[in-house]
C-alpha cells in the first residue's frame, strides 16, 4: 500500500513538470501587491497609455558600439605610464597638425618599416651591432627609413671599407641622420 502511495506522488510531481507554467506577465498579474514600508511616498504609478504604447527612443542616442571602444581605449590608457602618456600626446599633437598629403607619406613610410624583408632584417640587426648600444634605436630609425636602393649601396659601401674605417663611416652617417631628425622634428612641431 505505501507503496502505491510513493508511486502516486511520483506520477503527480511528474504531471506538473509538464504542465505549462504562468508566464512572467500573468504571474506579476497574479502576484500579492507590494507593500510599501512606512514613512515612504508611494510611488507613481505607470500611465496606461504609456504601458500599452511606450514611447521610441530618441533617435540621437549614442551609438553603443562607439561607447564601448570608447570605454576599452580609456581602459587601455589608464595603465600607460605618465611618460608614455606625455610620449602619445606628442604623437598626437604631431599628427594633429599634418597635412592629408603628410599623413599618407607617413602611413606609407610606417607600412614599408612593418614589411622589411629577411635580408633587410638581418642586415639592420648587423648594423645596430657596430653602434654602442645607446645609438642602436636611432641606427634602426636610420636603416629603415632608407629606400632598399640606397640600403643595398650603403651596405655594399660599408662591407667594402676596413673594420676601423667601417665604424667611423657608420657613426658620421648615423649623426647626420640625428641632426636631421632633430630638425624635421622641430619644424613638424611648430607647425
């Protein structure tokens, strides 16, 4: 006998898994009414019109899509030092004043620095090993602002000289190109 009463009560808790249940607006329908603490003003209630027929949104809401990268690039920007912070504003106050035709050279001259071939590759670690170590980022600045023409005369003219002369012709060019730097910089700067 207990035992059809267990099976019973199996079969009744398995009828109502299946029974559809209320959906969220008949249950909030159905639900007790809240009851509001003491010493509170009652909330206002919802006018019809606008349960049944809410309002469109404006149509000049922010794209959420650009708040979000907006939100990431911040994101990013909180962990950069203050230095490379001072080092970006720069950046950016340097491209801020070019012309169109002076971003496109230098879009230009950044992808040809990104696609240097192997032997290109091999040649400026080559030549960053004949400077002191505290000229090697100016060396590869040097290298690869260069044509692969005027890579390829300058390396044959380089491996033509003796070790001692080698050193000294890399370090005066290396110079001029730090003066010149020096001086393109300052003048994109007073644009």
């Amino acid at each position: 006998m207990m035992e059809w009463v267990k099976f019973g009560a199996a079969i009744a808790v398995g009828i109502s898994f299946f029974l559809p249940s209320l959906s969220w607006a008949e249950q909030a329908d159905n639900a007790s009414p809240i009851i509001q603490p003491p010493g509170l003003p009652t909330p206002p209630t919802i006018p019809e019109s606008i349960r049944t027929n809410p309002p469109t949104p404006p149509a000049n809401l922010p794209d959420s899509a650009a708040l979000m990268e907006q939100l990431r690039m911040m994101e990013h920007l909180l962990q950069l030092t203050p230095e490379q912070l001072v080092r970006l504003r720069q950046a950016l106050e340097i491209i801020e004043r070019m012309s169109e035709n002076d971003r496109i050279v230098m879009r230009q001259r950044l992808q040809h620095m990104r696609t240097v071939s192997q032997k290109s590759d091999s040649q400026l670690r080559w030549v960053a090993q004949q400077v002191p170590t505290q000229h090697r980022r100016s060396a590869a600045q040097f290298w690869l602002s260069l044509t692969d023409d005027a890579r390829s005369e300058l390396w044959n003219e380089w491996q033509s000289l003796p070790e001692a002369e080698r050193q000294a012709a890399i370090m005066r060019t290396l110079a001029d190109f730090v003066a010149k730097r020096e001086e393109q910089t300052k003048a994109l700067q007073r644009r």
